[in-house]
C-alpha cells in the first residue's frame, strides 16, 4: 500500500512538473470542485429534521384547530400531515409550544398523562411535585440496587400515601421489592446485604420504617424477614395486618410477574394490580375430640390387625332393687311428737298392690382430649388485574425497504394477541395465586396497547444514525472515486496532449532534416563541397545500411519496424 502510495505521489509530481499552466489550473479546479460536492452532501445530510409536537396523532379536529390557532399566535411555525401528527422545526420550538397548551389547557386527550409532568411550566402543583418526587425516588433506587453487582435486575414498588390532618390517621409509606440475582451470587442468602437494601429504601423514602418494607426473590421468599413471626406479633397491629397484605402481595406479584414474563417477555407485561382482602380477626375456638380406648395394641408381627379398641370402660357398677307388697294404712299429716297427737290413718282397707324396680348403675369413663385452636388471618378474596402488550412490526414496500412517515418515523402496525392466548393466560395466573371461586378471586388479564413512543424514537434515531453513516460513507467513497477518475482522466488528456506534441515535434525535425539531408545529397551530387557534422554523416551511413538491408533482408526490416511501433 505504502509503495503504491509513493509511486502515485511520484507520477503526480511528474506530471505536475510537465503540466502547462492550463492544466494545473484545470487540475486544482477538479479537486476544489470535488471537496465542495464532499462538504455539501455532509452538510445537507446532517441538516435536522423536524420534530414530533406529540407522540399521538391529534385526530380531533376542533381541538387540533384550537392548538393550530394559539400556536399561530405566538409566531411558532407548526405543521400536520394527513394522519394528524403535528410537528416543529426543533426541539425547542416543542418545548415552547407544550408549555403554552399546558399552561391554557390545550393539551389533547389523547397525550398521556405522565407526559405532562415532564413539560415545562411557569407553576407548579403540590400533587405535581409529589408525582415526580415519587417517580425520581423510585428511579434513583431502583438505579441504586441494579447497579449492585450481584444484582441482575430489580422490580421496586413505592406507595406514599397523602398527608392526613392527625397523625394517628396517617397511613405509612411502604416498599416491596423483588430482586433478580445474578449467577453465582449470595445476595439472596447474605443477611448483611439485604438489610444494606433495606437501609437503603429507608434512607431514600421519607417516613418508612423496616416492618414496612417487603424484599422478595423471582419466587415470592421474603429476604427480609430477619426475626420471623416473633417479632411480627411485637409490632403494631395495623402495621402487622400492612406488612403480611404487602408481604403476600409482593409473593404473588412475583409468581405471577415470573409466570408471564417466561412466555410474553419481561417488556410486554408492565401493569400488574394484585389486591388481596384479608380477615385479620382473631378467634379462639374450643372443640372437645372423643376417641376410642385402645385396650390391645396391634401386634406387628401377625398378618392381621388384633388391636382391641372400646368406646368407654367401666370403673364400677351397683345394682339397685326396689320392692313393696300389702295392704294397710298410709300415715297422713305431719309427724307427731311424743305426748302429742298420733298420725290420722286414712282407711284403705280395701287397698291391695305389688310393687318391683330393679337397675343397674355404671360408671364409666371415656376417652376425650379438649383442643383450643387459634384461628389465623384469611384471604378473603384476592384481585388481580394485568396488561400485556400486543407486538409491533415495521411496514416494508414492494422492494423491501422500510416505509417512513412525513415526520420521518419509521412506519409499523401494531398487533393485538389473539383472544385465546390470553385466556390461556388468565389460566395460567388464576394457577399462580390458588384461584379460588366460592372466596370471590377476580383475575382479569387484557390486551392494553403500550406507550412506546420514547422507545420507537430511540430505535429510529440509531437506525437514522446508521442510515446517515453508510450514506455519508458512500458519499465520500464515491468523492474519492471521483477525483480518482478525474485524476486517470486528465493523465491520460495530459499524455495524450504530450504524446501529439512531441510526434509534432519529431515531424517537424524529421521533415527539417530530409529538407538538409536532400539538400546535402544534391549538393554532393552536383560536386560541390559539402561539410556534413559527424552525427549527419553517421545518420547517413545509418541510412545507406538501412536502406541495403531493406533491400538484401526485408522480412527482418520488418519484423523490427512492427516492434518499434508496439513500444509506441
């Protein structure tokens, strides 16, 4: 390459040297020419192009004139295409206009919410800043935890209930997170690492305290759980009932998350609600359990059970005979007294009877075990409810390329899932969190088309990028094609130039000496003294020997006149 290099430096400098004043001037007009085409292909295709309003086509029409109107206004330059996408030169001019229709309560509907909260305004709400504290917290740490180098990924879920008047109404902040270990950590088995989590999510949440905070593997264990169900049952009473909900929330969030995300993707399924409905009454209830005497055990080594079991035994028994038989008088009144009147006898006489009664009275005892059981807190019903995305795909043409839209996006449709995916779905969440019908559990998965339109520009910004750069490439490959070609081209025109004056310049000296070499020949011949130069009189013998050999050998003469004219 280098030897290339310095033999192509070398013919130019040649040719530079022999070169006219013509053309070298034709020469660096050429290559001025070919960088000016190079700089203004690079500054045309780097030129920007204009930016999306919004991220949704604006299809109300009364609305999309009102924006129309106002921004026409303020003097700030907006266009619309037939889809109703609304674009600006820049992204400031954006910036500038958002700012105006959120300001005067101009903004579409149609504009997720979210987004509003990134626009600048002159003013700002309680409610707004509280929003963006909560997402810029729940950024930051999850930030913090993923960038742990035992952690893969995090799943972290932040609640900061509104302020209340009394303190004893306000409910607490809570946190519930679910790690994804990276392979051949211990994060999920070391105690220090996890509680250095959770003193983190502390440190970062304003008001919330350790029984608040719910850390959870890809399986629902609980990490944190440091002093088990002792130290549950010191804690405050609302804070126990919050902890185990969140506790049990965060386990199905993750079996359920785990379940889809294996089949649609960790990207397409975001929106997951789990409610559980608890009945944290407790209740002591008392049950007496009879059971039978076993009198023989059953003896192992026999074929057959011989065990000898009875309902009760019998500790002592009475037998109990009653008798009365005759006739006479039953004393009537009340008892007398000695030295007081005797008894009146009523007259029964004609009074005969026969009286028997026998029993037998046993005791026995029984076989009982009274049993206390507490009952522990129960799901009443738990609620689930889940969005996943459908999938996109790019738009091509009849020769395969992709189409783009006037605002210079990259064109796709988007496709729903098909209705028996997703009860296939429902199937396999209602699997996941013990699915009970009779309790009441709702499950309700659905199809909610995503907001990907960060995402999408991203995409199309790399692939504009790569596009710019093979183009930009192609456009300095070509340049340097170019002023090659031109370069080959004015060497041969140079070549070709010399080569016709230098043929030019040998005629005209062939033709000057035969003019001489005639006029010396007639000279010679009329016998007049001739002064012929040493390099004319060998040319003339040269020619003279020529010319015999021409006529002794003329195949050989000709064989060296055909060579001489293929080293021209």
């Amino acid at each position: 390459m280098n030897e290339w290099l310095k033999k192509l430096l070398t013919q130019v400098k040649e040719l530079w040297a022999k070169g006219s004043l013509v053309q070298k001037v034709i020469f660096i007009g050429i290559i001025l020419l070919v960088i000016g085409a190079i700089i203004l292909i690079l500054t045309l295709s780097s030129t920007p192009t204009s930016v999306a309003l919004y991220n949704v086509a604006i299809t109300d029409e009364a609305a999309r004139d009102k924006i129309l109107y106002r921004l026409s206004e303020e003097n700030i330059p907006v266009s619309v295409n037939a889809a109703g996408m609304l674009t600006v030169p820049d992204e400031a001019t954006a910036r500038k206009a958002r700012t105006i229709l959120v300001r005067e309560d101009l903004t579409p509907s149609n504009v997720s919410p979210w987004n509003l909260f990134d626009t600048e305004r002159w003013t700002t709400t309680d409610f707004e800043r509280n929003v963006n504290l909560l997402r810029s917290i729940t950024a930051q740490v999850t930030q913090h935890i993923e960038s742990l180098e035992e952690v893969d990924r995090a799943n972290v879920v932040i609640r900061m209930p509104e302020r209340t008047l009394f303190a004893a109404d306000q409910n607490p902040a809570t946190a519930s997170v679910i790690i994804y270990q990276r392979p051949g950590s211990d994060i999920l088995t070391n105690k220090k690492k996890i509680q250095g989590i959770q003193k983190l999510l502390m440190f970062a949440v304003e008001g919330l305290k350790e029984e608040n905070i719910s850390i959870a593997d890809s399986t629902g264990t609980i990490l944190n759980d440091f002093e088990g169900m002792e130290d549950i049952e010191r804690v405050d009473v609302v804070a126990k009932e919050q902890k185990l909900i969140a506790t049990l929330e965060t386990q199905y969030r993750a079996k359920v998350l785990t379940a889809l995300q294996q089949i649609f993707g960790a990207d397409r399924v975001r929106d997951l609600n789990i409610k559980i409905d608890m009945d944290m009454s407790k209740r002591l209830v008392s049950a007496t359990e009879y059971s039978p005497i076993t009198i023989k055990s059953d003896n192992p080594d026999t074929p057959y059970d011989d065990s000898q079991l009875v309902e009760s035994i019998t500790l002592s028994s009475e037998t109990v005979t009653k008798k009365w038989t005759g006739t006479g008088y039953n004393p009537e009144g009340p008892a007398g007294a000695e030295g007081q009147t005797p008894p009146v006898y009523s007259d029964m006489s004609n009074l005969y009877g026969l009286s028997e009664e026998s029993g037998v009275k046993k005791n026995e005892v029984i076989n009982t075990k009274q049993i206390q059981e507490e009952k522990s807190p129960t799901i009443d019903r738990v609620t689930v409810s889940v969005n996943i995305d459908g999938t996109w795909r790019k738009k091509y043409d009849e020769k395969g390329q992709i189409i783009f839209l006037p605002n210079g996006a990259i064109d796709r449709e988007y496709i729903p899932i098909d209705p028996a995916i997703l009860t296939n779905a429902q199937s396999l969440v209602q699997d996941a969190i013990g699915y009970n019908r009779t309790r009441g559990d709702s499950v309700s998965v659905q199809n909610i088309q995503f907001d990907r339109t960060a995402q999408f520009e991203a995409e199309d910004a790399a692939f504009l990028r790569a596009q710019q750069t093979r183009r930009t490439v192609f456009y300095v490959l070509t340049g340097i094609v170019a002023v090659l070609l031109a370069f080959m081209i004015f060497r041969v025109i140079s070549r070709e130039i010399e080569k016709r004056r230098r043929l030019r310049e040998e005629e005209l000296l062939r033709k000057h000496r035969m003019e001489r070499e005639k006029i010396l020949w007639e000279s010679e011949q009329a016998g007049m003294e001739v002064t012929m130069s040493v390099e004319e009189r060998k040319r003339a013998e040269l020619q003279e020997n020529a010319i015999a050999m021409a006529k002794d050998h003329p195949e050989d003469v000709a064989m060296l006149i055909r060579t001489w004219l293929m080293e021209e």
